[in-house]
C-alpha cells in the first residue's frame, strides 16, 4: 500500500488531532503517501482531499476539536453518495483509509468496504467511550474532566443556595461521561441509560438525603437516560417533593471541546500510529484499541455490534459514597 488517507468524522472529540498528527507522522516514516480527506465522508464524496505532509500536523497535538472537520453524512448512507466517494478516491490512487469516529463512522466503512474493497481501520474518537475493543475512546477523558469541573462550580452554587441541580451530560446511548462525573463530582446521584433508575428511586434517595441534613443536592444525568432529559425528570421530581428549588444546568458541547488531556493525546498517538500500522499491515474493517495497555485490534461487526458493558461497581459505589 504506497497511498492512504485519513479523516475525521461524527461527533468530534478532544484528541482527534493527535491522532491524525500520529498517523500522518507514522506514514511518512513508513514511506507512504498520506492524504487529509476533509469534512468525513461529505468531502470524500465531492473530492475535498489534500496531500498531508509532517507540517500539516505541526502544532496540533494541543488542540481541540479537528484539522480535517468532521461530519455526519446523509449522503454516503446512499448507494449513490458511496459510489461518487469511491470514484474520488480512485481519482488519487488512495489505496486504504484511516477512519476515526464511532460507530456511524465504522458502519459506514463496513459497508464501503463490502461493495468497493477500499480497507479502513479505525481509531475510536468519540467523547462517548461507548465502543467495544477499547478501554477507552479519544476524547472521553477530556470530556469528564469537563464536565467535573462544571459539576465541581454548580456544587459551589447549589450549597450556598440550599439547592438540587439536575446536570445533564452528553451521552445518547451511554452512561459513561455520567458515571466518571458523578462519582469524581460526588454526587448523590447518577442517571445512567444502562440501568434503569425509577422516579420514586430518586426522590427517596434525595429524601433520605435532606433527612440526614443534607442541603444540597447533585444529580448527574446521561442526556439518554430512559426516564427523559434533565429537565423531564427535573420536572417529574419536582411535582413530588417539597423542596422547590430546583434547577437544571445542560452541559451540551462544551463537552466536546478544549486542550485534550494527557491521557487523550497520548492515547490518540497510539491510536493513529496503531491504525496507520495496521492498515499497512493488511489489517482491514478493524478498530484499533487499547486494551490493559496493549494495542488490539477487533473487527467492526464487533465493535459496532457488541456493548461496552458500564462497570456495576461504580454504579454501586454511588450509592454508597453518598450516605
Ligand atoms: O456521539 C457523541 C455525542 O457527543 C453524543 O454524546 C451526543 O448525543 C451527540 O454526539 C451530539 O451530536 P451533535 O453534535 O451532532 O448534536
């Protein structure tokens, strides 16, 4: 393989750039030609592709966010959008593809592969850490570290005003940014869409907590959980408690941005190196991950297919540590 590219596409996560840095870097060390397709499969559709060369990724392994843009194409869930992308890609000779994203990313390059034999392997970049083949995803650490220190500001607030405060994370399907927050933010409560968490379950554990004098409260809620957003559940609670003063705080997209973490951009260098090795190697339809420290790579039907469970024990400990 002498030509490959790489992008970024769905949601985009701290240390994105770290891994494009890696794999460009990785390539160019390898004697490849690498190319950045920009805007994830909307640019691989109408040729938004450039050489990349060691200077494309100067001074990017601090930054948030992504050199290369990203993306959610409608178009390249199409037979039709997946044939202008290939016929782009055969413009420039691009012989495999680096994808990092998530699942809608890795769907996408299955599918691809299928009907137009272009091998992709994949780094998993998505604040969600919701993907199976890895301990971690790119971008989750920096995301919880983001939301902690939110949580960490509105605990000020909520205690000075004798106040509960639901705090709605990112997290569609996945519980993990609630988890992490919430227990390094000490809150009373964590609304996960992995277990279900009922109405009458929070009010007692609020009451009991008000009757040992508490007098403020933190619930760290998953934007997915089954029982609504934060503010239907804020609602819901708030019709059956005598406590009114209630507010609710969406931390939305602040999330997504900011100076990825140590953890981050050293995982994202892995990641990238590790994604660009493999598809030299003959890897292909695979995610690069890091599993107990070691580089592994396990196929997209799996890591698209199988959940990532969400560690028990933490739920557990939430309970606990909020006596
Ligand atoms: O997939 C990552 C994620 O941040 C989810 O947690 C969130 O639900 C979604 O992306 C938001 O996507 P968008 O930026 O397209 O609204």
């Amino acid at each position: 393989m002498k030509k490959v590219a790489i992008f970024t596409s769905g949601g985009d996560a701290p240390g994105m750039n770290a891994c494009i840095r890696a794999s460009v870097r990785g390539a160019i060390y390898h004697g490849v030609e690498i190319f950045g397709i920009y805007r994830g499969y909307d640019g691989m559709i109408e040729g938004d592709i450039e050489p990349m060369n060691s200077y494309s990724v100067s001074n990017i392994i601090q930054k948030g966010g992504t050199i290369l843009k990203s993306a959610r194409s409608i178009e390249f869930r199409t037979k039709e959008g997946r044939q202008k992308a290939y016929e782009q890609l055969q413009k420039f000779g691009i012989e495999g593809l680096i994808a990092i994203g998530g699942d809608g990313t890795f769907t996408g390059a299955k599918v691809f592969y299928e009907e137009f034999g272009i091998p992709t392997v994949g780094a998993p970049g998505t604040i969600d850490n919701d993907l199976y083949g890895t301990d971690y995803t790119i971008g989750f650490d920096t995301a919880v570290n983001t939301a902690l220190d939110a949580i960490d500001k509105i605990r000020d607030t909520a205690n000075s005003h004798n106040r509960l405060f639901f705090v709605e994370v990112m997290g569609r399907d996945s519980g993990y940014i609630a988890i992490r927050s919430g227990i390094g933010g000490g809150a009373e409560l964590v609304m996960v869409p992995e277990t279900a968490t009922s109405i009458t379950e929070v009010i007692s554990t609020l009451q009991e907590g008000w009757n040992r004098k508490k007098t403020s409260s933190i619930v760290v809620v998953a934007e997915g959980d089954e029982e609504g957003n934060a503010m239907e559940i804020a609602e819901k609670v708030k019709s059956q408690i005598h406590m009114k003063d209630v507010k609710v705080s969406i931390l939305g997209h602040i999330q997504r941005g900011g100076t990825p973490s140590a953890q981050d951009r050293i995982l994202a260098s892995r990641l990238g190196l590790g994604a660009l090795e493999g598809l030299l190697n003959g890897e292909k339809n695979v995610m690069a991950g890091i599993i107990n420290e070691k580089l592994v790579y396990t196929s997209f039907e799996e890591s698209i297919g199988k959940t990532k469970e969400l560690n028990q024990d933490l739920i557990r400990m939430v309970k606990i540590l909020s006596v």
